[in-house]
C-alpha cells in the first residue's frame, strides 16, 4: 500500500475526504467530483483511494489518462474474485487506510463491490459515509449491484441523487429525506468534459487493426457492449442475443467492445462461428474516450451497461438495452433509452425503427448539465464543516 504519512488536521482544518474508486463505472464518476473539489474555494482536501477491483492495469492507467484522474494516493490492489472474496478483501484492506489518515469522511460512488466494502467499513469506525449516486433502482435483487446499492444508501450519512424519483426510492426504504441532496449526474460531468477529445471510431478501429471502409455503411454503424452474468454466463442465453445481433448486422454494421468475460463465454461456449467479421467487428476494452467517440457517432447502441444507457441519453443515440429492468429508469421515460430484453422480436423491431429514422432522441434529464460536480462540493463542505465544529463541540462538553 502506497500513499503519502499520515497528519494529523490543524485546528480548524477540514480532514481528508478519502475517495473511492474501484471498477471502470466510478472513474468515470469520480473525475469531475475531484476537479470540483480541488476548485472550491477553499479546496476540499482528499485522498484518493483505488481498490484494485478493476485489475487490469494497463486499461485502468488508461481509464485514468483519459478523464485527466491524478495518481491514486493509495492503491489496495484487491484484483479479481467471488463477490464475497472481493468485498471482505477490500474491507480487510481499507480498514488501515482509515486508521492511518483519520478522514472527515468517506466518499463512494455507483454500486460496484468496493462500494459497499469501504461504505461498511467507514460506518463500523464511526466515519461519516457519501454515496454518490444513491437512490437508483432495478427492483431486481438477483443483481449483485441492487444489493450494493440497498446497502450502501441505508448507512449513508450524506447521499447525492442524479433524478428526482431516486429520492422517492430512498423514502419508501426509510432514508431521511434530510440526508438526500439532488445535484444532477456526474456521469454527464465526464461526457461534457470528454467529448471535444474522444477519438473518432475510424481511429479507433485501424488502432485494433481492422479496416474503417469495411465497415463503412449508409446508415452509419451500431456499437454493441455486453457483460452482464445474466446474459454471458449461459450457453443459451448467450447463443440467442448473438444470434439476434448476427440479424441486427446484416443491416447494420456492428462494433462489438468485448469485456474479457463475454470473450471468454464465447471462446468457451464454442460461439465464435457465429459472429461475421465482415460485419460484426470484435474489439478488446476501450479507453474512455474511444468508447465515446464509438457512442457519439453510432445509429444505435445496444447494451446491458448501465452508465451507456446514460451516456446515449447525453449524446442523443438511441440505445437498445438488452435487460428486463433498468435502475435508470429516467433514460427511458425522458432520454433515448428503450428496454427491449432478450427478446428477438423487441430487438430487430426497435432497430428497424431506429433504421427508419424513428428512434428516440429525447432530452436531457433535469441537472444533467455537466455541473452536478461542483453542486456536490459546494453541499459537503459546509456539511462536513458543520460535522465538524458540532464533534468539536461535543469532545470539548465531555
């Protein structure tokens, strides 16, 4: 574990906000949090903290070249494993972190496992917890990210919101509505913020050796993501949606960014015959700002991500999510989003009509802006100000 000596605050001083991020969705959410800190006046000071959960280490140097994320303070270097090999190792290791730099708090956001880890080891030491993103539901609770989120939102002592419906789900579960602060989407942040710089999609397929002219078409290009365990991990599941996208390419040409999971799926399923390289491109995992130069410029984007479905909605491409439910329900009901399953018929009808010029274009939802960053640090300094002075008060009565 690496990081700078331990300091105790001056009196007065605000104590580090430790951040958190731990796979590919918070890097995206934590830049413009850190930007926003270090330009309020007074800055917030924070130590950055990276789990290891997303081990790839070259992609995540990459992931943060591209959204300008300084060095990781600390880096606990947890790597891959079950759910619950994961979260106890990144509990394991997060606990010195905590002793060593006695932080005002403790900042997570999105819901992936090094959430809830560092979320519940904050609380049981007494250390003030910030979920960022909170309040977002799926109603379904087979999704390991459902229970992060449940979890994480009911110990949180400050939580940030990206729509108002979120609040909604937070008071139904018994969350103080004191302790929920709307701001907007600092997912958006980051696509406002990336898209002067993202990389053309003709640059990015010669980059992986495949010729652009292949896949130039009239009506443009689709990108396609999957990586969902309800979707890759079984034989049939996975054998009938790349039969769909087979269809969907004889139409429209597809790029299809392959997390290392749904490529292994593949190869071990034995269903790399029915993928066409003439029409469907594979591509290994892409920096941020390639995946936002593919997004910018597709017809449609199909796909179980769940920040894609936001992303699309901020660019204006319609997206074709291949899930049940989504926890972004917003993207829906203003964005471009449309929920059509695993369902053959929903799928090829839904880009039959995105083909025909009748996809959803939708709007931005409400604080969608690129400036929810800045909302939340100008709410949690006099937040953790207040804390502050009030446990002050009370060590000096005791």
């Amino acid at each position: 574990m690496n990081g700078p000596t331990r300091r105790q605050a001056a009196d007065g001083e605000l104590r580090p906000v430790i951040c958190v991020v731990g796979a590919r969705p918070n890097f995206m959410k934590m830049a413009p949090i850190l930007r926003a800190m270090a330009a309020h006046v007074p800055a917030l000071p924070v130590l950055l903290v990276h789990t290891g959960q997303h081990y790839d280490k070259d992609m995540s140097e990459r992931l943060f070249e591209d959204l300008r994320l300084p060095t990781p303070d600390v880096n606990l270097e947890v790597g891959s494993g079950t759910h619950a090999m994961q979260t106890a190792e990144v509990m394991r290791r997060f606990e010195p972190v905590l002793d060593a730099y006695l932080p005002s708090c403790v900042a997570v956001v999105g819901d992936v496992n090094s959430t809830l880890a560092c979320a519940l080891v904050a609380v049981k030491k007494g250390v003030p917890v910030v979920h960022i993103e909170a309040g977002l539901r799926s109603y379904d609770r087979t999704m390991p990210e459902e229970i992060n989120r449940i979890l994480t939102d009911q110990i949180a002592d400050r939580l940030y919101t990206t729509e108002r419906t979120a609040q909604d789900n937070l008071v139904r579960e018994g969350v103080a509505p004191d302790r929920v602060c709307f701001a907007g989407n600092v997912m958006i942040d980051s696509v406002f913020f990336g898209r002067a710089n993202a990389r053309s999609a003709r640059d990015t397929l010669q980059a992986c050796q495949i010729d652009p002219a292949v896949f130039k078409h009239p009506l443009g290009l689709g990108v396609v993501t999957l990586h969902r365990p309800s979707n890759v991990d079984h034989l049939e599941t996975l054998r009938a949606l790349l039969g769909v996208l087979s269809e969907v390419a004889t139409s429209l040409p597809l790029v299809f960014v392959l997390h290392p999971r749904t490529r292994n799926n593949i190869e071990r399923f034995g269903l790399m015959n029915l993928i066409d390289p003439a029409r469907m491109a594979l591509l290994p995992p892409q920096g941020y700002l390639e995946m936002l130069g593919l997004m910018a410029e597709a017809t449609v984007v199909l796909t179980d991500s769940g920040g894609l479905q936001e992303e699309t909605t901020a660019l204006g491409v319609p997206c074709l999510t291949l899930r049940e439910n989504t926890e972004r329900p917003i993207t829906v009901e203003q964005g471009t989003n449309t929920l059509v399953g695993r369902h053959r018929a929903a799928i090829l009808g839904a880009v039959r009509d995105i083909l025909a010029g009748k996809g959803k274009r939708g709007r931005l939802p409400e604080l969608w802006d690129g400036q929810a960053a800045q909302r939340i640090a100008a709410d949690m300094y006099p937040w953790l100000k207040q804390r502050q002075a009030a446990m002050a008060s009370k060590s000096v009565a005791l």
